[in-house]
C-alpha cells in the first residue's frame, strides 16, 4: 500500500529519531541491544530536572517503582494529578522516558505527576504490565491527600504502548470500580495486538516504529496468543466489547504512522457508546512526531491542542 507522505518540516526529524531510536531493527533477539540504546539517550533524573524548580522522589510499592514530581517550595493541595505511563513497545524504555511532560505540566499548571516503573516483556508478560500500571493508580488515588491531589482531578497519559496500557488502566478501574479517573490522554496508542489495519501495512519496513517493531511488541507481550481469538481486552484495549463508561479520551496519532487508524477506530467506537472522545489526527506526521520535531508548525498546533484539552479537562485557569 502506499504511504501517507511526509510533512517536508518534519522530514529532518524522522531522520534524526531513526538514527538516534531505530538504528538497530527491533526483534526478539535484539530487544536487549534496543533497550541499551534507549537507556544511553536517557539522562539521569538529576540532569533532566536541572536547576528548574522541581521536586521530586521516589516511591517503590510492592513491584512497583513510582516517581513523583511536582512545583518546588510549598506544598501542594487540591491540585490535579497526572499519572503517566511510559511508551517503548512494552519491552523498552523507562519511568522517565517522557517524564519531561511532567515536569512541564508541573511547572506551568501546578500539577503533581506521578510516572510509573512497569515491569516490561517478554520477561513480564501480560498481565503484569497492566496491573502494574493498575497498581500504581490504585496508591496514587489512595495517597491522594498527602500527595496534595484532588482525587476527583487525577487524568491517566501515555504515548504508544503507555497509550495502550493508559486505555487498559481505564478499562480496569471502570470494571473494578475504581479508582475514579477524569480523563485518558492516549498519544498514538497501541491497542490493538493484530496489526491488520490500513496503516499497519502503509508503514511495513518504513518509518518510525513500523508494522514489524509493532509485531514484535506484541509477541514479546503476548507470545504465541498475539492476533488470537483469546486476547484480554486489558492487553489490548481494542479487543473490549464495550467501551462505554469511560473517562474522557484525547486521542491523536499522525497520519503516517502506523497507530492512525487504530486511534481513529477507538475514537469512534467510544462515541457509538455514547461516551466523550477528543480526536486529532496530524497531517504528514509520523510517530512520535513532536517529540522529534517540535519546532514544526504541525508539532506546535498538537501541542495547543493537547494543553486546551487539559486545561479543559482538569479545570485549569492557566
């Protein structure tokens, strides 16, 4: 099938992601070689914050470990809070792989931010990635009160396969009463492990995490059940049957990427349930393009759109 072309502006970005993230194909046998990759873009967490009003520690509650950041100085109450769940295909990546998002929503809205350390496949196959993210949610809404959240303002994120399990996490506490979340923010989510839609095949061999990378998350996640008849809707969100009594969704994706019409598909599917769902999908724009590319004109119309959601969403006067 032929692809979506490119946006001209993000087209140097694509490279330097490609270069930088996907330098070595991800397969079973070189998952290990990828996560080392990852792990040298990362900088500690001290470098990260630097010398920007921040404070932040850790917390380790059973299997899980949880970073919290938040405004420096005094402390918070009745604040919102952002659980954030990392991207990496469910096999890479860490708590502070995207954790600069909290640190900005911190410092610009006030928020407290909570990442979460999910222990990653194959070597942790479904379902413990989903429950530990679950978890982590569990003693964030119970800790709300010295965490100086307000448990009615506590919104779920993630970008990729911390999309997927951002979706999972909501189907999880509507099934099991709880925790209350007000919103899912699911970036180019990958929730649907049989890899057969249009998109899935436009982007085989090409681009930023194509068809194959995707196979290969799914299988590490799944083994040999991947594309089955039998997979949990906790494992990939687009198998639920009902998608009905969710918390509002701000879903987005590129239009050259292979997640576009899984986002598209789970939008649609949560609106004929008569629930909310923001959708946007970017012209021209690969995944993980505005992270990639941020000066772009497509990057920051993303970007405005994201932070009207959240503003929105959680009451925010900024």
């Amino acid at each position: 099938m032929k692809p979506v072309p490119y946006d001209p502006e993000l087209e140097a970005g694509l490279a330097v992601f490609l270069d930088l993230v996907e330098s070595v194909p991800l397969r079973a046998h070189t998952i290990q070689q990828n996560r080392e990759i990852f792990a040298a873009l990362l900088p500690p967490m001290e470098q990260i914050v630097g010398d920007r009003p921040i404070h932040w520690e850790d917390r380790v509650v059973g299997d899980v470990t949880l970073t919290i950041v938040r405004r420096a100085g005094e402390a918070p109450v009745g604040v919102p809070g952002i659980y954030q769940i990392h991207g990496g295909g469910m096999m890479l990546g860490t708590r502070f792989f995207g954790i600069e998002d909290l640190i900005a929503n911190a410092i610009t809205y006030g928020t407290v931010g909570v990442a979460v350390e999910y222990r990653l496949a194959p070597e942790h196959p479904h379902p413990t990635p989903a429950e530990d993210c679950y978890a982590g949610l569990v003693w964030m809404a119970e800790h709300a009160e010295e965490l100086g959240i307000d448990p009615a303002r506590i919104l779920v994120a993630g970008a990729s396969a911390g999309a997927g399990l951002t979706a999972a996490v909501s189907l999880m506490a509507r099934d099991r009463g709880g925790p209350a979340i007000a919103g899912q923010l699911v970036s180019a989510p990958m929730i649907d492990d049989r890899n057969n839609t249009t998109s899935s095949y436009q982007y085989d061999g090409i681009g930023a995490w194509d068809r194959n990378n995707n196979d290969t998350g799914w299988t590490a996640l799944l083994g040999d059940a991947a594309g089955g008849p039998d997979v949990s809707a906790y494992a990939a969100p687009a198998r639920a049957t009902d998608l009905g009594g969710l918390p509002p969704a701000y879903i987005d994706a590129g239009a050259a990427e292979v997640f576009r019409d899984e986002a598209v598909e789970y939008a649609t599917r949560i609106w004929a349930a008569g629930g909310q769902a923001e959708l946007h999908v970017w012209a021209g724009a690969f995944h993980g393009f505005a992270g990639a590319a941020p000066q772009a004109r497509v990057s920051k119309a993303s970007a405005d759109a994201l932070n009207s959601w959240l503003r929105r969403t959680l009451g925010l006067m900024y």
